[in-house]
C-alpha cells in the first residue's frame, strides 16, 4: 500500500495534514500524482507545479515542499509538502 502525507504548513506549524492511500497497480509516479491530487482536493487547492527543485528534493528523500512560485494563485500558507510515508 502506497502512503501519502500532505501538510500544509505556516509559520513552522502544521495547519492540516491528511494521509491518502492508494492501494492501485499503477507506476510509483502514477501514484504520487493521484495522491496529490487527492490531498489538493480535500485542502481545496489547485494542483502545484513541479518544478526541478521540487523533482530533486523528491527524488532525494521521498518528500517535496510547493512554496508559492508552484501555485498560479495567491496561497494563505508557507509552503505544502508532501512525503511518501510507506510504498
């Protein structure tokens, strides 16, 4: 079972967090987007844009921080981030 965390963050505090599973046969990448997409749903937010930072500080420790320059709208939080909790 694949586990997403995503937290959104301010002021070096938590403000909500949710973990999304999926249990599905699709590709780790398939996953990590389906997932967002659900955490972006429920915090009721657009999807982020990845950036190459982004792609590397994910590929580096399982876990990536969408600051304001990934959203196209203004946000009313430090940064989201999302971490892989268990694949």
């Amino acid at each position: 079972m694949f586990q997403l965390w995503g937290k959104i963050i301010r002021e070096n505090r938590i403000v909500r967090d949710t973990v999304i599973c999926d249990c599905t046969e699709d590709t780790r990448t398939h996953k990590i987007f389906h997932c967002l997409e659900k955490i972006c749903v429920e915090f009721d937010l657009q999807n982020p844009i990845w950036l190459d930072s982004n792609i590397r500080e994910f590929k580096k420790g399982k876990k990536a921080k969408f600051y304001q320059d990934s959203f196209i709208e203004s946000i009313d939080f430090d940064y989201l981030e999302i971490q892989v909790l268990e694949e």
